[in-house]
C-alpha cells in the first residue's frame, strides 16, 4: 500500500478476529515504530506486548468504573456514546483484540512522548499496510497508578508508558474519514 494511501485509509478499529497475528508479522510492525524520526536520534523508546487475554481483562474491569466516573459530566455525543460503550456489559476497553502493546518511553528522556508517539504511528500505518486493525487505548492511563496492575505490564527498568494500542484483524472496516480540512496560516 502507498504511503499517502495507508495515511488517509487507516481507521481505528475496535472490532477484532480472534486469530493471533503471527510473531514475524507482530515484528515487523515493531520494526516499523523503531525508523521514526527522535530527537537527537535518542530513540527512547520500548515496547511491552502482552497476549494474556486474563490479564488484559482484569486491568480493563479495573479501568472501567474509573472511566465512567471520570467521564460523568462530560456530554457531548462522543462521550455520551463512549460512556454507554463502558457501562454495557462483556465491554472490554481492548475490545478483545489479541495484541495489545504498550510503548514505554525512557524515563527522563526530553521528548520521550513526542517521540514515543511518533514511534506509536508508524506501527499503525505499518499494521493498516499489512491488513491488520489498531486502536490507541487511553483509557489504560487510569490505571497507571494501580501499581500491582503496572507490574503485571513487566515493563523494563527506567522506562514508563507512553501509549497502549491495540492490534488484530479487522473485524469491520470503518469507512475512510472525512477530517476537518487543515487549518494552515502561510508565513512567506
Ligand atoms: C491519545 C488517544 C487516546 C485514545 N483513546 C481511545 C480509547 O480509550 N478508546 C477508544 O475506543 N479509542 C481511543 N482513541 C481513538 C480515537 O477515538 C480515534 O483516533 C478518533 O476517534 C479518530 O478516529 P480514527 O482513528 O478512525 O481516525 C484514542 C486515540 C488517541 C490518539
């Protein structure tokens, strides 16, 4: 897939096959997040990808609630829909996908989000030219503090997240947007 068509094509997905996606599959969209551009080349950045559906389960019960708290007096539509989504029963905020990874950045490192961020896109692109669905997950971060919750992530010493995203085979094909045209002052 070209570039430009893989960027104005991608959508997230939240619907998934339950069929695993291969090792070498998973590895070369990690591969893809490492050639993003970081400052000063630091590229601080690593990645934890967990396929413990219990797992994933118990740390989704544990975000939900504080979600919908959170979420409470928030009422424009997408947030009314968001909130039905996490009050309905059986929802999980990974949707059941098969892969979830989290990308942590290096604790302390300047633009470890910009850069952990831009590492985060290119695994999307890289997944939607493969043929496989992702989504950003953040409502992981209501659980950032729970620390038993963390240390089930196993992430690697002196790094912390950045992003959780899910990944599977689509299991539907949301439709390519129509974004708001760019907002752009030319200074010449
Ligand atoms: C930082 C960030 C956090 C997000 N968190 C969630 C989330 O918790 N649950 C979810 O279903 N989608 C989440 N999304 C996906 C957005 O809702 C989605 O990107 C947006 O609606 C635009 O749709 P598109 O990705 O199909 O272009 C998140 C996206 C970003 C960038």
């Amino acid at each position: 897939m070209e570039a430009i068509e893989a960027i104005m094509t991608r959508r997230s997905v939240r619907k998934f096959e339950k069929r695993q996606i291969p090792d070498a599959v998973l590895e070369k969209i990690l591969r893809a997040g490492t050639y993003a551009p970081s400052a000063l080349a630091l590229q601080p950045w690593a990645f934890v990808v967990v396929q413990d559906q219990k797992f994933l389960n118990r740390v989704s019960d544990y975000c939900k609630p504080i979600m919908i708290s959170l979420m409470k007096d928030a009422h424009d539509g997408m947030s009314d829909g968001f909130r039905a989504l996490l009050e309905s029963s059986g929802y999980s905020i990974y949707y059941d996908a098969p892969t979830v990874i989290m990308v942590v950045g290096k604790t302390g490192s300047r633009f470890r989000e910009i850069d952990c961020s831009l590492c985060t896109e290119n695994m999307m692109l890289a997944a939607h030219a493969l043929g496989i669905g992702s989504c950003w997950i953040g409502s992981t971060e209501v659980a950032y503090e729970n620390r038993e919750l963390m240390e089930g992530f196993r992430i690697p010493e002196g790094y912390s997240p950045v992003g959780t995203i899910v990944f599977g085979y689509p299991e539907e094909k949301p439709e390519a947007h129509d974004k708001h045209p760019a907002n752009v002052t030319w200074v010449r």
